[in-house]
C-alpha cells in the first residue's frame, strides 16, 4: 500500500523537484545559538482524516494547485468552490503533540495540516533555513505554494534552505504531517509507547551570511592508554605537563567556502586559525590544560568559533569513555552507571510530548534525586533541551533509535530510514560530552537478516564517532533452568554486554531473582538496560499481588540482591521513571491507557520502589566517588 502511495505522490509531483532532500550530514546543528525567528506558538490545523487534501475521488494524487499546499481561501472569494479556510481551521500550538491538545485527537493517525502565515521582510546577502527540530512521522512541507521537500522519522530535525522561496511581506507555510504507522518504517507497526503526532518540537527560519558554518566537532582524542605501568605513568606525566589534545572539524557551506575559521576556548587560552579546503571542511587539532566533564564536576567551556562573518558559541566539555575487559571507564576512572529509562513525556497529569526546559529539569531532578548518574533516552533521540539539560546537570546519556521490535531487516528503503535517525541524531548531539553511548536497536530478534542491518549501523555509528561506545538492548537467554546468559551474536559487535531482563515481571515471580544464576563468555561490561515491574501508585496489598506497591519494592529488593551476584555489571537502567502512556495497556481501574512500570506515577508521586533504586544507588555512589 506504501509503495503504491508513494508512486501516486511521485506521480503528482515530479514536475516539482524537491528543493532539497534531506541527505545525511545535511542539517544545521546548534541551532539555538544561531539567529533564529521563531514559528512556534499557534498553527491553523486541518484534520484529514481521508488525505482530502493530497488525493481527488479516484483514489488518484492531486495536482500541486489542488492540494492544501496552496492555502486557498474560500472567504476571500465564495464565488469560487473551495472547500477549506486554513484562517478560520481550528489552532494548535506548536510544539506539541496533537493527541493531548484536543479531547477528539486522543487517538488519531493520520493527516493533519498546519498552517502558519507569517510576515517576513529579507535582509540582501543572508541566507535563511527553515528548521523543524522534529515531527511524527513523514513530513511534507510547502512554502509559498512551493514543495521544499519530504522528512520521514519522528524524532530527529530537519531543515531546508528558503532563501528564494520566502517573500517580502505575507508568507504561508504548509506541513502535512502524517503518523500513521507501516510495517516498512522506524519503527514499525507496534511498540510500546503512545504515537503522539505533530510537529512536536520548535519550528523556526535560521538567518545566516552566504557561507556559514554548517557544522562542526570538538572532541578530546581517543589515546589508547600504554598497558606497561612505566608507560602509563609517562603519559599521566605529559597530560599534566602539556595538556591534551582536542581535536574536531569545522565545516563551512556557500560560495566562500574556503575560507579562515578561528576556534576560541577564551577560559583555556586557545585561539586555533585554520582554512577551510574548497569544501569547506577545516580540520584542526591542539593541546589544551583542559579540565574534565563528569557526572560530580560537568564542567563545559565556552566555545566561539567563528569564520567571515558568521559566528557560533556552544557550551562543550570534554571526557573520555573507554570499556577496558568488563569494566567501564570514564575519564581513566572506573564508574557504574547509576541509571532510569525515561521516555519523553511531560512530568505530570496531561502526559503528552515534553520539550521544554522546565520538563527536563524536573525529569531530570527526580534522576538526581533516586542518586542516579545515567539516564537512558528510550527508545528514540529526546529532544536537544533534553540533552543539554542532562548535561549542564551532570547526568550521562544513552541515546537511541528506534529501531524496536519487529523492523523490515531485508528492505533497503528501511535500513536507509533507520540510518538516516541515526545520522541526524549523531549529527545534533555529537559535541555533548554527557552522551556515552549510542544505542542502535531495542529487543530485535536474533536472525542473519537483522544482524546485517544491527553490524552495518553499528559500523555507522563509530564511523562517525569514534569517541563513544556503541550498544544495543539485547536480550537475555537461558542456558539451563536457573543459568542466564546473553548469547545474541550482536554482543561480539557492540561495546557493551547490554540487555532487557524482566526476571520477576514477564518471567516467573520476583522470588526467582533468587534463583538465577548469570554467566557470561564475552567479557565486556555487563549493562542491565531494562528490568522492573508495574505498580498502580496508592494501590497496595501482599507483596505476591500484581499492580501493588509492595509487588514491585519486594521486586526491586530482590533485582538488587540479585545485582550484586553479577560478575562485570557495569550500569542499570530500570524501566522506568514515570508511568508513561501507551495504548498496549488494557487493565481498566489500574493501568487505563498506561504503562506502570513507572517509580514515579503520571502525577509525579513516587511509588514505593523508587526508595528501593535510591537506597541503592545511594551505596553504589559511595562505593564509586
Ligand atoms: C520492553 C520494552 C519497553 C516496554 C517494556 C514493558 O522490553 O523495551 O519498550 O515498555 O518492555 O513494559 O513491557
């Protein structure tokens, strides 16, 4: 049916070329430092339920000058038969979800159109980009009757270049977003988590000179550390005498492009001059005194890079991360990650996509506050705010795609999708030095096809960033009744031994953490990345009894028990800090629409549980700091 669709959409539109296609390494990063006008707030919105808008009675594409893209007025002139009105088509705010603005969007798939006017008056000589930091799923965007281009993945950002396409005065804006879900996308057809849709992040046009800087990377060197102790002690010696290096890349876009770059750490003395080649791509690297990111001291500097006459600051740090046998090192010091799972969702009642700061300080307050170090962003890249939030507030990140569950392994046009998150999300976020890892799948099941597709995005992801480690949630298997290993082909290739447990939950009851017994053949850091249980908050009873408080603290007491028996456990993420909505979840009276695995309910009350976690990471932070 997809096919078919899109042959129709090519169809319609061949005579409009895309503007620009959205092609890896192709977005700007760093926006919220750069000269934006924003176009968040209220959107006109159409629902469109039957693609009204894209197809005529036939089933057939329309013609552009029949679609919505035209944000025709039937007001303006009723002597004409049009039969929508975008300025009198009910708001919703962007960003935001739509599934929780409007009582009748609560479950809805499909299409809906946004519309944005705007007044725009253009500066001779700037360049302007118009930037969506994300929307679910598949994206179509038309300028000024204009199509700029199509974006398919619902957690990633997107731009294309507007200069010739913006107008002096009046200009109109058209996204039709669609959510359905297809067995070919990423993710597919089912996951365990609400399809909230929309343009669920900021919208906004970037201004920049003719060449600018698209891009760029500062990151401290990966040194393999000598395994002589002589050797070893020499290197400590230099790193004290003369620093160490931080290396990274620039890379400008327009006509000017080989042009001089300066890259200023004012704090650390550095002011680095190097030219771009004709490409625009102006390596360079130097040694600094510089003083190291951690979760107990997130120190960033302030970084001002600049070239003609465009200019960008950021705020970066610098670590390393290294996994040494079955041990996990940050910065030469052996760390465990002390972690939760979070899902992006607002931290209490309304639920619903979260996006501002304000929601992740709270998220991240209880994080802090369970003792935790590590959050792992399940199970798609959270939005930038997110990120540089945990940053500033000295939790590491494992960031995600969501290539989850079921995904089309044998089908190009669906690895190309899932490497395309993959590089937009790497492309966003590889200057935060609390992401540690990147995590390229969820609970896939073991076949030739799939690990291909798993191998090639792992490849992928240290190809373009060799500074990080690269896992995947696995899963476990049993060698025997009461023997668990992870035996997933997978593990050889990734720098973690990480897996979803859920002994106690979807496997026997929670006295059989008792029982089980963990081996493990490859020695690399063993990485619990999901186990727990649900609890509806207030509900109590015997600790055997399902859905109580007292079922999932006795669970949680008997994981951690269970924990400290495991040889090479490096970190652990239970799943997860707050109920969550998802429509897998039937139990009326108790879960109503929601996961409740949460330590934390919807509302923000925490279930009893969550002491059990803060107890213990509380030992293991005393252990390790
Ligand atoms: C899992 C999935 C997660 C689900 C969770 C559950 O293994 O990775 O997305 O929400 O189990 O609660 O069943």
């Amino acid at each position: 049916m997809k096919k078919i669709v899109s042959a129709l959409f090519l169809l319609a539109f061949q005579t409009f070329a895309f503007a620009q296609e959205p092609a890896p390494y192709a977005q700007i990063t760093n926006v919220l430092s750069r000269n934006t006008v924003s176009l968040s707030g209220d959107w006109n919105t159409l629902v469109d339920l039957y693609e009204e808008g894209f197809y005529n009675y036939r089933g057939k594409a329309k013609p552009l000058d029949q679609t919505m893209f035209m944000d025709q007025s039937f007001f303006a002139d009723e002597t004409r038969l049009v039969e929508y009105d975008f300025d009198h088509a009910p708001i919703l705010k962007v960003p935001g979800d739509w599934n929780t603005q409007r009582a009748d969007l609560y479950r809805y798939e499909g299409t809906i159109w946004y519309r944005k006017s705007f007044d725009w008056t253009r500066k001779e000589g700037k360049r302007y980009f118009l930037y969506f930091g994300a929307a679910n799923y598949t994206s179509i965007v038309g300028l000024n009757r204009q199509l700029l281009g199509k974006h398919v993945g619902g957690f990633t950002p997107f731009d294309f270049e507007v200069t010739d396409v913006l107008k002096e005065g009046k200009n109109s804006l058209v996204v039709k977003v669609d959510n359905r879900r297809h067995t070919q996308d990423v993710p597919t057809t089912t996951f365990d988590w609400w399809n909230y849709g929309g343009i669920t992040r900021d919208v906004c046009i970037i201004e920049t000179p003719a060449t600018f800087i698209r891009d760029y990377s500062l990151s401290l060197r990966k040194e393999a550390v000598p395994s002589d102790p002589k050797a070893a002690k020499k290197a400590e010696r230099d790193v004290l005498k003369y620093g160490r290096t931080i290396e990274g890349w620039v890379r400008l876009d327009g006509a000017q492009a080989s042009q001089t770059v300066t890259v200023e750490i004012p704090e650390l003395n550095v002011r680095q001059q190097v030219t771009a080649n004709a490409e625009g791509y102006a390596p360079f690297s130097f040694k600094a005194k510089v003083g190291l990111w951690s979760p107990e001291s997130p120190k960033l500097y302030d970084v001002r890079i600049s070239s003609g006459d465009d200019s960008v600051s950021d705020r970066i740090g610098f670590r390393t991360i290294e996994a040494r046998g079955n041990e996990l090192y940050l910065n030469g010091k052996k760390i465990f990650c002390r972690g939760v799972c979070i899902h992006e969702e607002k931290p209490y009642d309304a639920g619903g996509r979260s996006f501002s700061k304000e929601d992740a300080r709270t998220l991240l307050g209880w994080v802090k506050e369970l003792n935790g170090n590590f959050v792992r962003l399940a199970h798609y890249p959270h939005n930038e705010t997110m990120i540089r939030t945990a940053e500033e507030m000295g939790i590491m990140v494992w960031s995600e795609i969501p290539v989850y569950w079921h995904i089309d392994w044998t089908n190009p046009e669906t690895y190309a999708n899932a490497e395309n998150q993959l590089v937009e999300n790497i492309t966003r976020d590889r200057n935060r030095a609390n992401i540690i890892i990147w995590s390229v799948s969820n609970e896939t099941p073991l076949g030739d096809a799939r690990l291909k597709f798993l191998s090639k995005l792992i490849d992928k992801a240290h190809e373009m960033d060799p500074t990080r480690l690269v896992s995947s949630a696995m899963e476990k298997t049993y060698i025997d009744r009461n023997t668990v290993t992870c035996n997933d082909p997978l593990a050889e290739k990734v720098d973690l031994m990480s897996f979803n447990e859920y002994v106690g939950w979807y496997d026997g009851d929670a006295d059989k953490c008792d029982r089980v017994k963990w081996v493990f053949d490859i020695k690399k850091p063993v990485f619990i990345s999901e186990f727990g249980g649900g609890a509806l908050a207030g509900r109590h009873g015997d600790v055997k009894q399902r859905f109580t408080e007292e079922n999932q603290e006795y669970l949680f007491q008997k994981q951690v028990v269970m924990f400290s028996k495991m040889e090479g456990l490096a970190g652990t993420t239970p799943w997860i800090l707050k109920d969550f909505r998802s429509p897998k979840r039937f139990l009326t009276g108790i879960q109503d629409d929601y996961n409740r695995k949460g330590l934390i309910s919807e509302n923000g009350q925490k279930k009893k549980a969550f002491a059990v976690m803060q107890k213990w990471y509380e030992q293991l932070k005393k252990e390790y700091e």
